[in-house]
C-alpha cells in the first residue's frame, strides 16, 4: 500500500512552490510517510506551442495514477481575484472519472496559498480549493490553534490551511511562523493518513 502524500500545485512566481516543499518537509517527518510533490501545467486561452510533457523546472506534472495512488492531498494555488488559479482549477474539472469512482473519498486533504498582499483573499483562495475535496469525499483538515505560530503570526497562516503573503514584488521571503505552519500542516496531514490507513 502507498503511503505517499500527493503535494498538488500551481505555482507562477515560486512562492507556492516553497510552501508545497515545505509541507513536504512535514510529511516526511512522521515515521513511515512520503511526499510525492507535482504541479499542474499552465494554460492559456490560446494554445500556440504545445506544453513539454515534463516542466522545465520544479516538480513533475501531476498524472491520474498519482491521485489513486495516494493516501492524503495537499492542494495548493496561489490567489487570483480571492480564487484558485485557472490551471490548478482546469485540472480539478478534469477529475470527473476520479469523482465517479470514489478514488479519493475517505483520504485526508489539506490546502495552501500565497498572495502579494496580507489581505489578497487568502481565506476565500483556499476555501476554495477546499469545495471540489468536499465534492471528491475527503477529509477535510486546517491548523488548530493549538500550533503556537497560528497567533503569533503577523503575515500568512490560517485555521483553514497554511499561506504566505509574498508582497506586492513578491519579495517577502517565507517567515519561521510560516515555515512552521507549513510544516505543522504537513505532519498534521501525514499523521492523519497513517492512522486512517492503520484503521482500514
């Protein structure tokens, strides 16, 4: 049996790309657990120049076979308008056969973001990269209170999953509350997927 976490993302500028491998990162803390990182290829209204089937750089494009294969999901996009990003969006329309076979349902999720400002939609981004999950059946789980660095933080960090506010020039770097988030979301997110599968 898998014991794999798929960590899903679109990321433009990189800043999604750091938390996804720092969720990783806590994944494999917990005994026994793996991060299978995968992004979701761009898309355009027109297409001039088909997509190279691997990316130029970062982690390999995501495949059907990686959603059955897992036991847990991490979702990520960065903010557009207070939304996920088309693609990341594009691939979950694509997920029907996923949703009619129930390949997903039972599985742990979690998700995560990054945007320029403080205020840039964070909490509505990642609720809604949280409305297809529900729909697929999953578990849906967010960072409790209990994660000291949820209080503290005076950037990104939510109750609903782990963000980053990257600036408007996108030059903030990642602050340690939330690295730690990430982190935390990660072991949170494995730790759940050990234990559902020790229960099945």
């Amino acid at each position: 049996m898998s014991n794999d976490i798929l960590i899903l993302y679109y990321s433009r500028n990189g800043h999604t790309a750091q938390l996804a491998r720092l969720i990783a990162r806590g994944v494999e803390e917990v005994a026994g657990m793996r991060a299978r990182l995968r992004q979701v290829p761009p898309v355009a209204p027109v297409t001039e120049v088909a997509q190279p089937p691997e990316p130029e750089e970062g982690a390999p494009y995501v495949t059907r076979q990686d959603l059955h294969e897992c036991v847990g999901l991490a979702l990520g996009s960065p903010t557009r308008f207070g939304n996920m990003a088309a693609p990341l969006k594009h691939f979950l329309d694509s997920t029907g056969a996923e949703w009619a076979s129930g390949a997903l349902v039972g599985k742990p999720a979690a998700v995560f973001t990054a945007t320029s400002t403080m205020h840039g939609g964070q909490e509505s981004t990642l609720l809604s990269m949280a409305l297809p999950l529900l729909h697929h059946g999953m578990l849906l789980l967010g960072i409790p209170y209990t994660e000291p660095a949820l209080t503290h933080t005076l950037s990104g960090g939510t109750p609903y999953g782990a963000s980053h506010v990257a600036g408007p020039k996108g030059d903030n770097s990642i602050s340690e509350h939330e690295r730690e988030l990430a982190r935390a979301l990660g072991r949170r997110l494995a730790d759940a997927a050990r234990k559902l599968a020790a229960d099945a």
